[in-house]
C-alpha cells in the first residue's frame, strides 16, 4: 500500500442550503480527502444511516486506492444487493475515492477516465410556465443565457400543479419539488387532459422559436404504454430532442409497444440504479438516451458500466442533473460525460444561490455548454461553516392523486 493512503475517517455531512444535501468526505492518513454526492430526494437520513452506521466501520484503514475492489465490497459483501439507499451510498463512497485518486495524481478526474472526448459538455435547461406565453418567456430568458438546449414544461389547463412548472418563471430554474414539511404535499392529475395539451405546447414552441432549438420534454413516468406510443406520434411533427420518462421503466418491456409506435427518441433511467435496471432496455435498443446519475448508480464505476454496455447498442448519455443532485455529484458527471464517447446531453438545472456557499466548485457554464474545470480531483470543496449554518429539514417530493382520488405516479 503506498504510504499515506489509508483512510483514516469516513464523515457524512448534512447540510441544507435551500435543500437537503447528504455529502460523504474521507480523508486518508496523509490528509489528503475527497467527496461525494449522496443524496438521496426525501430519504436522506436513510443513506446518511447506512453509510454512517454500516459503511464507515468498513472502511477506515483500507487503502483507498482500491476504488474497484471497495465498490465489489460494498456491493458484493451487503449480500443485500442494488436499490437506490445501496446504490446511492456506494456511489458517495465511489465518488469520493475517485477524487482522492485524481487529487493525488494532480489531475482533473476526466484526465483518469481517458481524457476529454470533446471541448465542453452540452447543458440543456429548465424552461416552464402557467401559460405558453409565460413558458415563452422563459424559453427567452434562457436562450439569452446561451443555452443551445432546452427542456419545456407548462400548466395543463384544468390541472391545479403540474410536474416541472415553477410558481414563478424566472429563466434560474427555480422550480424545486421537494416541499419542506413533514407530509408530501398532493397534486391532482388528469392524463387525457395532459395528452391533449402537450403536443399544443409543443407547436407553439416550435411556431415561437423555429425548427431547429433542441426541445426536450419530460413525462415524469405517469403514463401507460399506449399513452406514451400516442403522445411519441403526436410529438413527430415537433421533432422533440427526446421525450423522457414516458412509462414507469421498472417494467422494461412495455418500451416495446411505445418503441413499436413512434420514432420520438426515448429517455430513462433516474430512478434506476445499476447496469441491471438498463438490461432489456439496451439490449433490445427500446430508449436513444440512458437518464441516470452518478449519484444513485453507484458513483463513476456504477455508470460507467452503464453507459459502456449502453454505447454497444449506440444508446447515449443523458445524465440526471436536477437541484437533488449536489455540486458534487455534478461534478463527478461533469468530468464522466467529458470523458466518454458515448456522451449525449447533460441537464443543468441551476442551483438555488445559497448552495454555492457550501459548495465551492469549479465547473463552469459557458455558451450553452459546462466544463468541469482542470483542479485536481473533481474540482468541489466543501465549507463546514457555512455548511453549519444550514440544517437539515424534513422535506418531500410531493404525490399525485387522480380526479377521482387514485393514487398516481408523480
Ligand atoms: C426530474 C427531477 O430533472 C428531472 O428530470 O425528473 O426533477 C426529479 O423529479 C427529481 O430529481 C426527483 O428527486
Ligand atoms: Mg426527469
């Protein structure tokens, strides 16, 4: 073992400037430390736990120089294996070895991934609205912000809140799901009524803002897969980016009948764990891009396995970058994403301001694309006095109820 790099404390940070963030930080014998990303929307304290309670213990005095064999440990020697509380603390401890790894190499991590494939990762943005005219405007103020690509959301007429529609629309994305209280806040949800506005807001966009800005739209998992297949082909004409989260993907095999009806690009994967949630996905070639983070399928191992069993089949990246992902997990995308060959689109959904001043980091944005910056490591540290400033609070991604009050996906 070279000297030094034995890991000597395991800490997990809670912090919440304007939103909950669980952060991982370990420090090997020679002070040099790394961090990652684990949080986990509305069961934070749960990863905090299993980390704090079960993963630590483990790893105090192993080298952390062992980033593949640490990740078999963890996921081999639970015994209990994927789901997202696992997942999603692995990766914190994944991430966290890669940037001790790059930091004592005095490179930027992608220089450890093989380098950069390209010059700047490809961002796309936030844009929704009560009403099309308001989801216009955002639409502008982000393209003035030089985003090349853009994610469009609006209020269903006849729906009182609707996924992805900020209260207000102010370009900074600013819409965050997650309610602080103790309970979820209910929406109402009425799919005939969404079918029929989409592909209107679609035109109006398109009719706005011409043929060639890359639009994306999210579903957020709440269709069947016949409503799915009927809203790819009514999108054709718009010729969306891609379409995402139509179906809820646990079941893999329902892509076949949305893939059967439309040539709408499909996207999936932020809910999904490991290279086994992906498997008939992939194979079969059934979505165009894999939606998954780095925070929640097992770190840059976990999704690197990923999206290398992805681009044998020509699917591509589209890393999950909602506000639940920290700095540090953006980071760590960031520097995967440069990397690959495979690289399709990143999200970059701004963070609230105050999160900067816990997490210094140094990516930066520029002309519609993100860079992660050339510090060694991943380029993020973490301030524990501002960080201390900022405690945790219960908060929950709220639930939908149908008209009739059936529970729904949200
Ligand atoms: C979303 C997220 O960004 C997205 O595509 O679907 O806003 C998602 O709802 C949250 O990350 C859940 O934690
Ligand atoms: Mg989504």
């Amino acid at each position: 073992m070279t000297a030094g790099t034995r890991i000597r404390s395991v800490e997990v940070l809670i912090s919440s400037p304007s939103r909950n963030f669980v952060t991982l930080r370990i420090t090997t014998e020679d002070g040099v430390t790394g961090l990652g990303d684990a949080t986990l929307n509305g069961r934070e304290l749960s990863v905090a736990s299993y980390l704090r309670d079960h993963v630590a213990p483990l790893l105090i005095g192993t080298d952390a120089h062992r980033i593949e064999d640490t990740w078999q440990l963890l996921y081999r020697g639970a015994y209990w294996r994927r789901g997202p509380v696992t997942m999603t603390a692995i990766a914190a401890v994944d991430v966290a070895l890669w940037d001790i790894k790059a930091k004592r190499a005095g490179m930027p991590l992608y220089q450890l991934l093989g380098g950069a494939s390209r010059e700047g990762v490809l961002v796309y943005g936030h844009a929704s609205g009560r009403d099309l005219a308001a989801l216009h405007d955002s639409v502008r103020t982000l393209t003035s912000a030089g985003f090349q690509a853009i994610r469009i959301q609006a209020a269903v007429p006849g729906i009182t809140t609707v996924y992805g529609v900020s209260k207000v629309s102010t370009g900074r994305s600013s819409y965050e799901p997650a309610g602080r209280g103790a309970l979820a806040v209910e929406s109402g949800w009425d799919t005939d009524r969404y079918l029929r506005f989409v592909p209107e807001m679609f035109a109006s966009v398109r009719e706005e803002f011409g043929a060639e800005l890359p639009l994306l739209h999210d579903g957020h998992h709440r269709m069947t897969p016949i409503q799915a297949a009927r809203l790819g082909k009514d999108l054709e004409p718009y010729r969306p980016f891609w379409l995402e989260d139509c179906t809820p993907a646990e079941n893999q095999e329902a892509l076949r009948l949305v893939r059967q009806h439309t040539t709408t690009p499909l996207a999936i994967g932020e809910v999904m764990n490991t290279v086994w949630d992906f498997q008939t996905l992939i194979r079969e070639q059934l979505i165009d891009y894999v939606r998954a983070s780095v925070a929640h399928t097992g770190g840059i191992t976990g999704l690197r396995r990923i999206f290398d069993y992805a681009a044998l089949y020509g699917v591509r990246s589209g890393s999950h970058g909602a506000t639940d992902i920290s700095p540090v997990g953006m980071a760590a995308a960031l520097h995967l994403d440069l990397a690959i060959n495979n690289f399709g689109i990143q999200e970059y959904m701004q963070h609230d301001p105050l999160v900067a001043e816990v997490f210094h980091s140094a990516y930066t944005f520029e002309g519609g694309y993100l860079h992660p910056g050339d510090e060694p490591g991943i380029g993020v540290s973490y301030d524990d006095d501002a960080a201390a400033r900022f405690a945790y609070e219960p908060a929950y991604l709220p639930v939908a109820r149908r008209v009739d009050g059936t529970m729904h996906d949200w």
